[in-house]
C-alpha cells in the first residue's frame, strides 16, 4: 500500500443571527471586525482560498485553493453566512470539492451535524433532524450526497452512528483516545487498546444493534496537537517533516479546527499550503487523498468498539457540555462550570414543551408533521420555496391561518435546536457570548410557542437558571442574565419601530407625508406611512406594517415619536398599538430599551450612510479643487489656508490616485502636501480599501491591469500602501489573459514571480 497524507479542517460557527433580525448583530468582542463571523473569514476561511506561495524575495508563485487539496467540512450555519457575505470566498470551496471530485471520484466536503449539537445529549428527534438537515444542506450547496458526516466536537455514540448509517453515511472522523476495542473482521477476538496503541493508517468497521456498519477513522492525536497548540505552523518544512516522519503506508491524518490556519496562528494558512505543494509533487513518495477517496480503495479490515459517549475535548466523556468536569479552555483557571447542568436543563424545558406543541398542532397544519419538520431543512438552505414546501407538505386546502401556524411552528422548532449549539458550554462562564445566545433563541422559540397557543414555560426556565450561578458575583445567576441582559433583546412592535424608523432616520430616507418607506432585515421588513395631515412641529406619526419573512401575515399597527429636546434619535420616545386598538399602546426609549448589539447596530449604519454621503459630496469638490491647486511661490512651503484643504484631503487623494491633476502645474505641490498629511490621516485607512477595491474591479470588470498599476504607483508616492490580497486575487483570476505587453509590468507592481501571470 502507499503512503497517503489527509489533512482535515473542520469549519464552524454557530448560528449567530439574532432570531428575530436574522441578522449578525455587532459583536464587541469581536473587535476590530463588527463580529466573529466577518473577523475569522478574513483572517482564516478566505486566506485559505487564497493562499500565497512566496519566493525567497516575497514574491507569489502561487495562489493555492487549499480546500482543493484538503479535506473540510462547514457547518451549515456558516456556510449560509458566507453564501450571503463573501460569495468569493463561498465559491472557492464550492468550486474546490468539485475539483476534488473530478481528480479523486470523491469530494473532499464532509457533511456536519447541521446545529453543531452534541449528539450523545440530543433527544432522539433532535438527533433526526440534526442529521436529515446537515445532509440537506450539502446537497443544496455541493450537488451530490455526503459520504462522510463531521460530529460535533466528534462526540459519538451507538445512537448517533446509527442515525448517521440509517441516512446512507458512510463514515465519520473521531478522536483515537475514542477507540475501547478493536478485531478483526472474522472473529470476535476483540482486545482493549489505548489511545497510542491504535493503528491510525486505515479505517475501521463498527458494527451497530439495527444490522448497519459505519466506518471510522481516527486522526494522528499528537500530530493534529502540534498543529493545533504548539506552533508547527511557524515553518512549513517543519511541519512537512513531522507530518512524515517514521514513513509507513496507508492512511495518516490529522483533523483541527479550520479556524487554525490563519486566525489561531496568522499566516498558518500558508504553511499549509507548502505542505499541500509537497504532497501534491509527490515528494518522498507521498500522496494527497481524502477520506472517502481512501475507503473507497482501502476498505476496513478491523472492527471497533468506541469508549461511549465520548468526544474529541472532554476527557469524560460529554461531561464538558453537561457538567462542571473541569475541562476548560483555561482562560480562567479558577473558574467553575456549576452553570453548564441548569443551562441545559433551562434549554431542557423549552425544548419539550416546544416539541409536544408541534406535534399537539402540527396535524392542523401538514400531512405528516414529522415528515415536514425533517424536510424545513431543505427551506433553510435555499433548496425549497415556500411554495415547492407548501405544496408537498402542508395539507391540502389549508387556510392562510393554518399556513401561518405550521411556519411559526417550523420556526419554532429550528429556534429550539439553534439553542444547543456545543459552544454554550464549551467555555468557562455563563454570561459569555455564547451561552447567552444560546438561552436567546430559546426565548424566541418560548414566545413562538405562546404566540401559538402552547404553554407559558417562562417560570420553569427562569427557576432552572436561577440553579445556574455565573463566577462573576456582580452578575448574579443565570436568571439575572435573563433578566438583564436575554429578554431585553426580545423585540417588540415598538422596539421594531423605533429601529425602523431610526434606520430611516440614519440614511435620511423618512418619507414625506402621505408617503411610505420600507425598512428590512432578512428576517422581516416594516412599511412605514406617515401621517399626510401632520402640521410643522409636531411629532412624527403615521403606520406601520409588519411582514415576517415566510409568512404572509400582515398586522397594522400605528406609531408616534415624540423627540427630546436635542432631538437625539435614541432619547425619543416612541408609541406603538395596533390598528383600532389605541388602548394597547406599550413604549420604547432606545436609549433604554435595546439593547447595546441593536443600538451599536443603528450607529454603524447611521456613520455608513453618513460617510458615503459626505464621500461622494467631497469627491466632487476634490476632483475640481484639484485643478485649483496652484505651485508655490517664492517663501511658500505650503498651500494657502492648508488647514482648510485638510477636510478634503482623502478625496483629494483620491483624485491624485485617479491621475488628477496630471499634468497640471501645481501637480509636484500637490504630491508632496499629500505626502506630508495624508498616511497619517483619520481618513486614510477608508481611503486605502477604496483604492483597493477600485483596483480590483478594474482587473475584474474593465481589465484595465495597466490603470490598475498607475493607481498604485501614484498611491505609493503620497505614503499610502493598500492591501493589495484582493487585487492579487483579482489578478490570479485573469492570469492566462491578460495583454502581452502588460504581463511583466503588472506582476512586478503587484508582487507577483515573472511568468506566473
């Protein structure tokens, strides 16, 4: 047998979308990016389609689609996010599995448990659904059936391998400190084994009570450790040596988190591209594989029992995500996880009371309520329209009520398992991130069980929480991060107006009177009206209608907003009731009422909209007042009222990027007064991506290189050093096209070897 090398990422963020907005809302602890998702795309998920091969003088040789040569899975959740937000990035991975299929017969993509909950602790139908949604979502994204399925923190049992064989899975991945027994295909001669005494070079059979097998391979645990934790992606022909040291044939694998390469350890993605270069030449008798490619050629030739439940970070098993077991990331080495058994047992109570609903209800609304629940996963991930799923699931005839009652429900239940991703108890303390998302969603999916006559279970989660007690004192238990920090986050009639109508106030688009404006969010989108009577002073007041995204319910409610004095959009107050009922009017304060995400949410748009504005106003003034720059005389050193240009200067410079005033005579002046003011200008970070992006739609749109390059060369002159990763990528992209004569002169200018454009 040769020698083949797997590398494998696992890719995923949970479902961080408020679940009422459908929208990542700011994340602090994120920072300098508005949230995770947005920071560990840049710093991992897009370099790795992308990564840079260098020369010894810094120059590319390469731009590597590692996915192409690795073996990864994406979560769901993430990928939908990356769908919407980096469809360049999202493409390069459809686009690598593809290839891998072409090359191999087998893709690299593996399919992931859709939530990323963890299966051993899952209800029976949690673990159906999880499953049946995760293989949905792959074949909408990669067109074909999933061979292999990733397990949430590789945790597995007897009862998760069955769900993954019964739907057609034909292997997974685990920790080898998972393995119990092995033997051989023939006998039952099984004998226990530890974690180092486990041939890791094939796959194995594990035989299950209903009659099915799965096959599982196990990944190099100290290897994948080094890569992980102990900086072997500091050198790549390190790394290429451990990974093939003590040579022997078959299978070697190592399995991380994806988010290693590049946002663990920055540039790590390039080090795995020097690896990948190896293998893929074949060096020292080497060659790249994946695992359903491997299986295909090398099926088992040993069966294996598993230690269970058992996971690749718990060393007890699941205890991580149920008990205070001491696993940690260690942050805090003091800290207990006394919260992690009430939060699940909180989520526990939602959990059924919103299962027994649907199935109390569902028979009201589809043909097969299970079936229909199982098949939402298709809707989720863009495979089904709302009307391809009525009309296969709901029952014939059904009315516009009923049709809204089997969405709220479907929401309902996809609300409900959002609430068990691993993270919320991955961590150390419960009034992190992560474990407050967490009981957020099942706040959203308690109010959709009222909202369609099920029980109020409030009481029953709040007492649970209350058992739950955070390592910050100030902070109380997990009732009082209910309490002070979850429901505030619930929206509201007037919380969603006053959001509304402050998003239309920040772009400056409130209509004028007798007119409507929309506001949307992918989740749901209001229409405002305002009052066509209104006199001049008096406080805003109109309609509003609420349109919630697969439902076609459309309640009517009226507004007011009655403004402070500084007529500060987050100090007014606004009024909400609904059409013909002015008697049920509740309230929001902004300031008051929403909380920090929301409110950083509205001054993020409000300073987008306003810099746009003020951008595209200066543009013009600064293309013209180029042309007025004069050449100093005599004793000047500097421009008449030169602090007065400085409230022109990025656009001033984006002038004299563009080549303006070329030729002119007061052009040297100008370069130099740009030189002296602009890099250390407030402005010239937001300057440099928009000469960046310009330069990369040039290569992209116009296929102007040569523009492209005199953009550059006169941004430089003035101190300004754009990034130029997607031009590069832009210009990797034409290689092969582009005009002879420009070829030498556009690499030299951005960084590329001599010949590879």
């Amino acid at each position: 047998m040769d020698k083949y090398l797997c590398f494998h990422g696992h890719f995923y963020q949970p479902p961080r979308e408020d679940p009422w907005l459908d929208t990542i809302l700011p994340e602090g602890s994120a920072a300098p990016a508005l949230h995770w998702n947005a920071r560990i795309a840049r710093e991992s998920y897009a370099p790795l389609a992308w990564a840079r091969r260098l020369d010894g003088a810094g120059r590319i040789g390469d731009l590597l689609n590692c996915y192409e040569w690795m073996s990864f899975n994406f979560g769901p959740t993430l990928m939908r996010w990356l769908e919407g937000h980096d469809p360049a990035a999202y493409g390069r991975i459809i686009e690598a599995d593809r290839r891998s299929v072409e090359r191999l017969g087998h893709g690299n993509a593996m399919a992931q448990i859709c939530h990323h909950v963890i299966m051993p602790l899952a209800s029976p139908l949690d673990r159906e659904l999880e499953v049946a949604w995760g293989i949905q979502d792959f074949e909408r994204r990669f067109g074909r059936r999933p061979e292999g399925m990733w397990l949430s923190e590789a945790a597995a049992d007897t009862d998760t391998l069955e769900e993954l064989a019964a739907n057609g899975i034909a292997f997974t991945v685990l920790s080898p400190a998972q393995i119990k027994a092995v033997a051989s295909l023939e006998n039952d001669d099984w004998r226990e084994v530890r974690e180092w005494e486990v041939d890791i070079t094939h796959p194995y059979r594990i035989e299950l009570p209903s009659g099915r097998s799965i096959a599982v391979f196990f990944y190099h645990g100290p290897l994948s450790q080094a890569v992980a934790f102990q900086g072997l992606l500091a050198d790549g022909e390190r790394f290429w040596q451990r990974m093939t040291e003590n040579p022997s044939s078959g299978l070697r694998a190592i399995g991380t988190d994806g988010e290693t390469y590049g946002h663990h350890f920055h540039f790590g993605e390039m080090a795995l591209a020097y690896v990948l270069e190896q293998a893929r030449s074949g060096r020292d008798g080497w060659r790249l594989t994946n695992f359903a490619a491997f299986l295909a050629e090398h099926p088992p030739r040993l069966r294996a029992r598993l230690h269970e439940p058992s996971s690749w970070s718990c060393a007890h098993g699941v205890e991580r995500w149920r008990s205070d077991c001491g696993c940690t990331t260690g942050d805090h080495p003091g800290y207990h996880q006394k919260w992690r058994a009430p939060l699940r047992a909180a989520l526990n109570v939602a959990r059924e009371a919103a299962d027994n609903h649907f199935f109390s209800r569902g028979p009201e609304c589809f043909g097969d309520p299970r079936k229909a629940l199982r098949e939402y996963g298709r809707v989720a991930a863009g495979g089904l329209t709302e009307a391809e799923f009525e009309a296969g699931f709901f029952k014939p005839g059904i009315t516009q009520a009923g049709r809204e009652l089997g969405w709220r429900l479907l929401d309902m239940q996809w609300q409900t398992i959002s609430s068990f991703a691993s993270c919320a108890w991955f961590f150390d303390e419960l009034s992190r991130i992560e474990p407050l998302n967490a009981m957020t969603m099942a706040l959203r999916s308690m109010e959709l069980v009222r909202a369609t006559g099920g029980p109020d279970v409030a009481p029953r989660v709040v007492a649970e929480l209350h058992k739950a007690p955070s390592n910050l004192p100030e902070l109380g238990t997990g009732a009082d991060l209910w309490r002070t920090q979850v429901v505030l986050r619930q929206e509201t009639p007037a919380r969603l107006a006053a959001q509304g109508l402050i998003r239309l106030w920040a772009r400056q688009g409130l209509p004028d009177p007798g007119e409507i404006a929309e506001v949307a969010w992918p989740g749901l989108s209001l229409v405002f009206t305002l009052d066509p009577s209104l006199e001049p002073g008096e406080p805003l007041s109109g309609s509003m209608t609420v349109a919630w995204r697969l439902r076609s319910e459309r309640p009517l409610y009226r507004w007011r907003m009655v403004p402070d004095e500084q007529r500060n959009p987050l100090s007014c107050l606004f009024e909400v009731a609904p059409e013909g009922d002015a008697k049920s009017v509740e309230s929001c304060l902004p300031g008051r009422d929403l909380p920090w995400n929301k409110r950083q949410a509205l001054a993020v748009e409000w300073i987008e909209h306003a810099e746009r504005s003020v951008w595209q106003e200066t543009v013009l003034e600064a293309v013209s007042g180029s042309r007025l720059f004069m050449p100093w005389q005599e004793a000047q050193t500097d421009q008449p009222l030169s602090g007065r240009w400085m409230i022109h200067l990025p656009a001033l410079g984006w002038a004299w990027c563009l080549g303006l005033p070329a030729g002119d005579e007061g052009e040297a002046d100008m370069g130099r007064y740009l030189a002296a003011r602009l890099p250390g200008h407030p402005g010239a970070q937001a300057l440099k991506e928009r000469l960046a992006s310009e330069m990369a739609r040039l290569i992209k749109e116009e296929e102007t290189p040569l523009e492209a390059v005199s953009m550059l060369s006169r941004a430089r002159a003035v101190g300004l050093s754009p990034d130029l990763w997607p031009v590069q990528n832009a210009l990797w992209a034409m290689r092969g096209r582009l005009a002879p004569g420009t070829v030498a002169e556009v690499a030299a200018a951005f960084g590329f070897m001599a010949g590879v454009l």
